[in-house]
C-alpha cells in the first residue's frame, strides 16, 4: 500500500462503531501504510460533503455509521456524485431489526456510549479486576463472579480484564507448585471457577519472550519445558479436584477464549 491510500470513518456519534470494524479489516492487509482518519458528531449535510470532497481528493473510501436516515441518505448521494466508495456499518442492521420486528429504532447517536447502569458495571468490574489480579487479594475470589487459574503466561490477566470491559467481575490466580493454595478457592462453587491450560511448547515461546523483554538470561528454570510442563500437570491435578471447567487457550484469541467463558457460566 502507498502512504496516499486512506480510510475515512464518518459518525454521527464518536465513531468507535466504525473504526473498530474498519481496523479489524484492515488487519487483514499489508496495511502499514494504511491512514484512518475518524470524523465524529456529524451533524449537518454540509460536514458530510466537505468530508467527501477530501475522501475524493485523497482517493479513499469511507465507512460510516448514521443512524439519522438523512444522512445516510446524503452521504448515499454525494458520494454517487463525487465517486467515492461508501461502506454503511449501521444503515442495513437498523433497517433488518425494524422490519423484522416492526419496531422503530431511537435515531439517537451515541445510545452505546451512555453513561447508564451497564456502564458503571463495566468500570466497577474493571476496577475489580485490576485489584484482584494475579492473586494480590485471594479475598477478592470470593466475590468475583469468575476465577480464572492457570500456570504464568496462561492468558489470566488479558482474559479478566476483557471480561470486565463485558462487565464481568473476575479475580485470577496463578498456580505455583512450591505455593500453598489458598482456602478461598475451595470455598467456591466450581462453576464459577475456569482453568486455563496452554501447550507447553507455546508456554516456553512465551516466557522466552518475557526474559527477554526485562532483560534475564535464558537459563533460568521458569523458561525450560520441563519446568513448564510439571507446572501444567500440577495445575491440572488442582482443576480435576476443583471439578472446574478446563480451556485449553493455545492459539486462542482471547476474544475467542472470553466467548467460551461467557457461554460455561451463562452470562449470555
């Protein structure tokens, strides 16, 4: 790609919507030269052409997100006359949920961005997760809704913090082997509690890396596989009492992982 090809994202709210979709596709390409640029809380005709006109000169396209019919309807028109390719996130779900169901949707912007109960959920669950992460309160199991376990570099920590963003109040916890479990854990339902298990070899990669990365020799015991792989097979022993669920999240996205999680604990 060359540095004049650019994606335009256009909303009548913040434009997240949009942008998430359009980063998503772009991953999929050589796109390091690829240029977003995101224009929200368009609210009149005039905002839309000015944008056009720049999306044409540049030789882009342009996703959006309106939920105002008008302008959706502007944007349709002016980018048939300019030329410019337009991609509508929004437009075709809003019209299949309405004449599927008969309802009529709000046509107010910005209604996933409120600051309503589920909001305050989500950074109450965010800020649970932060201080019941790897174990630095076991108190805080108690509590959680979900307790993640697992060797280190397991995923435990992205995990609970992706599920707090889906309001989800997780605590984790690592399992050691030369470490004494603490009763917390044995005093909760099993399911609320998710071992995660990993290939071992991945589990080496990984911890390779991290030596790597604060500056440690490679010849500590924590990055050699048979240290890993009697970590993995106590971890295991310790799932098998609990009679948790057990995922194995080797080349797993963690969005991928937090979808099975959802569906074992039923908050879906």
């Amino acid at each position: 790609m060359t540095e004049q090809q650019q994606l335009f994202i256009c909303s009548d709210s913040i434009g997240e919507t949009a942008d998430a979709v359009a980063r998503a596709t772009v991953r999929q390409f050589n796109s390091e030269q690829m240029r977003i640029k995101r224009y929200g809380h368009i609210s009149q005709q005039s905002e839309i052409v000015q944008m056009l006109q720049e999306a044409a000169a540049a030789g882009g396209f342009v996703a959006y997100t309106f939920v105002q019919p008008e302008l959706r309807e502007t944007m349709k028109n002016e980018a048939q006359r300019l030329g410019v390719r337009t991609v509508d996130i929004m437009g075709p779900m809003l019209e299949a949920f309405s004449e599927t169901y008969g309802h009529l949707p709000k046509r107010k912007p910005g209604l996933l961005h409120e600051m309503d109960a589920d909001y305050f959920r989500r950074v109450d669950a965010i800020e649970f997760a932060v201080k019941y992460d790897d174990g630095k309160d076991n108190r805080g199991m108690l509590q959680a809704e979900v307790v993640l376990i697992g060797v280190s570099r397991t995923s435990k920590t992205p995990l609970s913090i992706y599920l707090a963003h889906k309001g989800i109040k997780s605590a984790n916890l690592p399992i050691i082997p030369e470490i004494k479990l603490p009763p917390e854990l044995f005093k909760i339902p099993s399911k609320r509690i998710i071992g995660l298990t990993m290939d071992a070899n991945q589990i080496l990669q990984i911890r390779l890396e991290r030596l790597k990365a604060v500056g440690l020799p490679d010849g500590s015991q924590y990055a050699t596989f048979r240290r890993i792989q009697e970590e993995l097979d106590y971890a295991e022993s310790i799932m098998k009492q609990l009679g948790c669920p057990i995922i194995n999240v080797t080349n797993k996205a963690i969005e991928e992982t937090a979808g099975i999680i959802l569906d074992l604990v039923s908050f879906r």
